[in-house]
C-alpha cells in the first residue's frame, strides 16, 4: 500500500514538472512557430495643425459651429486616443445655459460649461477606438451661448468663443496592423496618404553606380507619388534595413545576395509585396522570422529594360489591383504629358467648373456659417499683368425671409473683391452671375476662392423669436472658372518656385527638360538625389521617367540641371558662379540696410501717368528690388554640421539653372536633402541661397537673395510688345510719335510726287 502511494507521488511530482516545464517553453515554442510577439502599442503626440489644416477659429453666434476631418491610416489599430486643446470665451455669456460640445462623426462626446469667470479653458476630450474608422473622421466643435435669459439678440457680438486649434493635438496608442500581401494594398495602405507621420521608407540597391541611383530614384518617387502631399524620408544601401518598409530594386543576382534562398528569379519585370525580415544583414545574417507589419517590396528583371519596366509599374500603380502578391509586367504605355499639365495645375486660357476643381455643391446655412474654399494652382513662371481679367460664372440661389443687407462675400488668397447682395426678400436664382477680377490677384502656385456668406434674418429684434434655420445660400458646382491667356516668362533664380512645382527642373511633368548631377558614387550622395527627386515629383504628380543621371557635366549642357554632392567634388569654375563662392577664397556677400523700395511713377512727370491711366494702369510694373550687399573675399566657409542649397544660371547658358545641394560631408548632404521634406524648411527657402544647420531635430533655415536675375520662359511677339507698352510707356509713346511723323512724311511725299506728275500732264 505505501509502496502504490509512493508511486502515485512520484507519478504526479513528474507530471507537475512536465506542466511547469510546459508552461516554461510554451511562450518559446509558441513565438518561433508563429513570428514574432505583437508588438508594445506605440504613444504618439502629434500636432492638430499636422493632421488637418487647422488655426484659430472664432465662434460667434447663439449657435456656430466648426468641423474637421480627423485622418486615421488603414494601417493603425487604434487602442486610444485623446484630443486636448484650448479656447477663450466671452466673460458676457451665462453660465448656465452656454455650452461647448465636441462631436466625433455626430457623436457627442464631450460638454464643456463656458465660464464667464474663468474665460480660459483647456480641454482633453477621449476620442472612443470604436468611433475612429480608417479615412477622414468628422470631429466637430459646436456652441450654444447666451448672455440673458429671454429677449436675446442671436447675432449680438458678445456671443463668441475661440478656440485655439493651432496649439491642439492629440495623443494617440495604436500598432500596426498585419501588412495584407496582396499588390492592391499598396496604394492605399502601405503608402497611405492619410497616415499623419514622416514616413521612413529604406530602398535597397546593389552599387551607388549611375544606373542604380536613377532606379532608385524612380522607385522613391513612385513612393513619395502615393503619399501625394504627405513628408516621407528615404534612405539607401545595398542592405534591407529592419523597422520600416522596404524596396529591394535589382536584378536577380542582386536578389538573391539580400534574401538568399527565399529570393525569386524572375523570367520578365517582376513585382512582388512580402512580409519583412525581423533582422537583415547580409544573405547569412537574415532570420526567418518576419516582421509582418512592415512590407518588403521587390522591384527585379533580368535585365535594365525589364528592370524600368516593373519601376513604370510601379510608379503607376495607383489603383487597389492587382489583388496578387506577384505580378509579371509585360507591358507598360506611359500616358503622354505635355508641359504644365501637373496634379490639380489649370492651365491658362481655359474654362472649368467648379466640379472639374474638386468643388462640390455647398449649402451655407444659419446666422454666420463657415466658410467654403476653392482650390487649384496656377503654374510658378506666369507673367502677371494688371490690364488682365479672369471671370467667374456662378450658379447661386437663395432662400426668402432675408434681411437686404445678405450678402456673398468673395475672396481670392484672403484679400476681398466682390460681393454679391441678397436683397431679395423672396429668394432668388441667378444662373450665369458673371464676376471679372484682375490677375494681379492671382499668385503662381497655390490659390484659395473663399466664400464668406452673411445671411441675416428679415425679422429682429428684443423679445422677438429670431428664426435662422430659413437661412439657406447654395454655390452650385456647375459654376465656372475662366482664365485668360497668360505669357509664361519669371525672373530667376528664386529658390521657392522648385517647391511649388519644382519650376523649372520639371516644366514638363517627366522631368525630360532636367538631369541629375552626381560627380561623386557613394551611397550617402544617393541618398541625398533620391530625396531631392522624389521631392520634386511629389509636387508636380508624375514620376521622372525622363530624367538623366550624369556622373560629369557636358560642355554645353541643354537642361537644368539638379547637382548633388560633398563641396570638394565640384569643380572650381562652376563653383565660382555660384552666390556664395564656398571654396578658398571664399566669396561672401551680407546685406546692408536699405530703404524700402518704392514706385516711381510721380517722378516721371504728369505725361507718363497720363499716359499709363490711358493704358489702363495707375502704377508701373516694379520689379523685384535688390538689397545692398557688402561683398568680401575672406578665409573660411561651411561648417562640417552646415549645408547650402544654392540656384543660379548654369554657367555656359543664357537660360538655363542649376541647383546645387552641397555640404562638407556626403552624410551632412543626405540630411539636408532629408529636411527639405519639411514644409516649415521649404517656406524659409527664398532667394538664391539656403543655409542649413540643425539645432536638435528642428531645421534653421537662412535664406538669402545675391545674384542678380534672369528670365526665363517664352513670350509671343505681340506680348512682349504689351510688355513693351505696359512697361515704358514713355518709350511707347515716343515710338508711336515717331512711327506717325514716318508715315506723315511718306504720305507727304507720295502727294508731292502725284502732284508733280498731275501738273506736268496738264
């Protein structure tokens, strides 16, 4: 008997160090058979105003309110997220019935009461997991406020609330959810313009050799195209680099050197999508286990021409297809483009719609409602003139029961041109309301229309029901925009035009009026020239199949041309050019305080006026004022942790550019290029010259115009002769004056000579 029971101990004394064991090896066994463990949640703050384009905003009214759409990429999995931010209402409301109330997709979420004794208020609101889906999510800020208890005047001007949204943010826990292996992912979540954060994308290639930097420089731009206006950071080696989403671009050999055994061997222009290797080095050094939040892209073909063809797929792929992990591109037709025909760019001496510019039909309703903007951009190198009209044909109705002092206001890049008056008591319907405005209103680049409607109710008063929800002003979308014909013709160098659509290295969207030049191979320069690239095809939409790669710069170069490389690279005469001359001796340049520059026509006597006010204009074209400079030839030059963006006329040209981006070191170039992603470091670019240095992550920016400008651009004989006119009109003048007393006398003389022979005959 003790003998069965001692038995029976040790039985079970074997089996709970079996399950201890068991339980000990069971995480182990259950991450090598399975990946890796899902990772911690990440804790991200990021900047309300670097999620959706947001400022101050005021709210005025009884009742008012403001939306936004809060963005969440396909790839985050949400686990919290809490939105903090901060108003100022009026000290005149009442306590007890005023309220702030935050929304999330009609939700509310959140009352704040607005204290009159304590006007400032700061706010974090939780933002529920479940409410947040993947896209553009409506957060809304809405107020009731009231300062008496009955007879209130709804539009009174003590009833207002700030909220200062530019110093909001919001606190995020997510992960990343598993990358789906399929190629229709990659458009719209691997590379997802939604996602709120730089993105940090590697690229992997065999050499820093000439072929190997335009291939990749022709996949980050297929990257940064997906990413449309979103910042994305890339680097580059010939190794897979863990953490981030890879682009393995090579033939097969080169493959298969970076994923051993596991490498395809494509017969054609290869594209496949596969989870990433948690840890990568060399063929030896991959580990099996896969990363599965992150996505490995291969880009191979046997051969170069296989090779372009699967980057032209890839930089086209824009679309949700194909649903495969694989593809073989057999084929691919670039769709031709012709000069100027960039993403969301109009082009000139054309009508649009308002749909045409993405604008959609909007309905303005209430005492003061929000404002609604139409956007769309107009090439860098137009030649604005002030005798020239652009029109607005609009589609417009609105409701009875509104005050005559209703209006529409009109504004183009924040300044006021137009209203139009509601002063129909019993609503009306305009169809064709034709509104012209000078193109000196308009700018290269970025343009805003704002519509500004007040729409003020027909019955007032203390102690009357105000009645506001009749309030109603529809813009309809088939409205339309017509632009005149404007003379493509700008001054250079100013470094800012490359950062509105890359002027002029893309003019033509494929990049074949531009080259790149590389005088050194070393994978840090590449890095810097694929950033710089893919920067450029961001902005204009389309990627750069027709930009060469040069490691020399010819004699006589036809293009513009992008230089990227360390200082000691270059060769002296096209540094000696350059506004700043960075090479022993240095040549500087400083500016000096000078007045404000002004115009002159009041010095050119009451003819000259008289003469521009005939030609339709009260003030003559000013052009770009020079700063005075102090010039000096000295010792010394860029710091090791400094680099400079220079523009100037390419030396040997009449009208062509060179961007130089240099450093003392090749690393130092490669963050620059990195920085310039940044929208606050391309607003500080202006002039012909960008001092970069770094104070922790922020980016310093000195910026600086030296060389005196060129044009660029094409004028028609009889624009330059309006340029002529509208220019020098005393010239003008003078020439008309002239030509007249030519003719005169040519007619004087035919009569002479007619009469001569008249009398003779008789």
């Amino acid at each position: 008997m003790d003998a069965r029971i001692q038995k029976t101990a040790q039985g079970f004394v074997r089996r709970a160090a079996w399950v201890v064991v068991l339980a000990i090896l069971c995480p182990f066994m259950t991450s090598t058979t399975w990946g890796v463990p899902e990772p911690e949640p990440m804790r991200l703050r990021v900047p309300l105003p670097q999620l959706v384009p947001v400022s101050v905003h005021k709210l005025q009214g009884a009742y008012n309110g403001f939306d936004v759409s809060l963005p969440v990429p396909e790839r985050w999995q949400v686990h919290d997220a809490v939105l903090t931010f901060s108003y100022v209402n009026s000290t005149a409301l009442l306590r007890q019935n005023s309220r702030l109330i935050v929304k999330l997709n009609g939700r509310p979420l959140a009352q704040v009461v607005l204290e009159p004794q304590a006007p400032e208020g700061r706010v974090s609101v939780r933002l529920p997991a479940n409410l947040l889906t993947p896209g553009y999510n409506s957060l809304s800020f809405k107020v009731t406020q009231h300062y008496v208890l009955d007879c209130e005047d709804p539009t009174a001007p003590e009833l207002w609330t700030t909220l200062k949204l530019d110093e909001a943010y919001v606190d995020w826990t997510v992960s990343l959810k598993p990358i789906p292996l399929r190629l229709s992912a990659l458009p719209n979540v691997v590379f997802d313009p939604v996602n709120p954060r730089p993105e940090r994308v590697h690229i992997a290639v065999a050499s820093p050799s000439q072929h190997d930097t335009r291939r990749a420089m022709l996949a980050a731009s297929a990257v940064a195209l997906r990413f449309a206006y979103r910042a994305v950071q890339f680097s580059v080696s010939d190794t897979l680099k863990p953490g981030c989403d890879n682009l393995v671009v090579g033939t097969p050999d080169f493959i298969t050197q970076v994923l051993g055994a596991s490498a395809p061997n494509p017969e054609g222009a290869y594209l496949e999508v596969r989870s990433m290797p948690s840890s990568a080095g060399k063929t030896n050094d991959i580990d099996q286990t896969e990363d599965p939040t992150h996505a490995l892209i291969l880009v191979s073909g046997p051969d170069d021409a296989a090779l372009t063809k699967a980057l032209q797929a890839l930089a086209f792929l824009s679309f949700p297809f194909p649903d495969n992990s694989m593809t073989l591109v057999h084929n691919v037709v670039a769709p031709s483009v012709s000069p100027y025909e960039f993403r969301g760019m109009l082009q000139l001496d054309h009508t649009y719609t308002f749909q045409d510019l993405g604008f959609s039909s909007v309905t303005f309703q209430g005492y003061r409602p929000a404002p609604s903007i139409l956007r769309f951009r107009l090439p860098s190198d137009i030649l604005i003139k002030p005798h020239k009209y652009a029109s607005l044909s609009l589609h417009v109705a609105y409701s009875a029961g509104m005050r005559e002092d209703s209006v529409l206001a009109l504004f183009l890049n924040g300044k006021f041109f137009f209203s139009i008056p509601l002063n129909e008591k019993s609503g009306a319907h305009y169809q064709g309301y034709r509104i012209s405005f000078p193109t000196y209103l308009l700018r290269p680049g970025d343009n805003e229309l704002a519509f500004h409607a007040v729409l003020t109710p027909l019955i007032t008063g203390e102690c009357t029901l105000i009645q506001t929800n009749h309030l109603l002003l529809t813009v309809f979308d088939d409205s339309t925009f017509q632009l005149p014909g404007i003379s493509h013709w700008a001054a250079l160098p100013v470094l800012g035009l490359f950062f509105k659509d890359g002027f002029p290295f893309a003019r033509h969207p494929d990049g074949r009026e531009a080259a790149l030049w590389m005088p050194v191979s070393d994978f840090a320069s590449v890095e810097a020239a694929v950033n710089l690239v893919a920067l450029m095809s961001q902005k204009v939409g389309y990627p750069p199949l027709g930009l060469q790669v040069w490691d020399r710069l010819p004699e006589r170069p036809s293009v513009n041309v992008l230089a990227v490389a360390p200082l000691n690279a270059f060769p002296e005469d096209v540094l000696q050019s350059a506004p700043y001359q960075l090479v022993p001796p240095v040549r500087a340049a400083y500016p000096v305080a000078s007045p404000p520059a002004s115009v002159t026509s009041q010095e050119e006597g009451w003819i000259n006026n008289w003469l521009r006010r005939l030609l339709g204009r009260t003030t003559p074209i000013q052009e770009t004022s020079q700063a005075r400079l102090a010039r000096a030839d000295q010792t010394g030059g860029l710091s090791p942790n400094r680099a400079a963006l220079m523009e100037y006329r390419l030396p040997g040209t009449s009208d062509r550019t060179l961007l130089l981006l240099t450093a003392q070191d090749a690393k130092v170039v490669a963050q620059a290029a990195r920085s310039l992603w940044e929208y606050e470091t391309q607003g500080a670019c202006r002039g012909d010259l960008v001092l970069l240095d770094w104070d922790g992550p922020k980016t310093r920016v000195e910026s600086l115009r030296v060389s005196a400008p060129y044009r660029v651009g094409s004028l028609t004989s009889l624009t330059r002769l309006d340029f002529f006119v509208y220019t020098y009109p005393w010239a003008f003048a003078l020439s008309v004056l002239v030509a007249l007393a030519l003719v005169s006398f040519l007619v004087y003389r035919l009569l002479k000579g007619y009469r001569r022979r008249r009398l003779s005959a008789s």
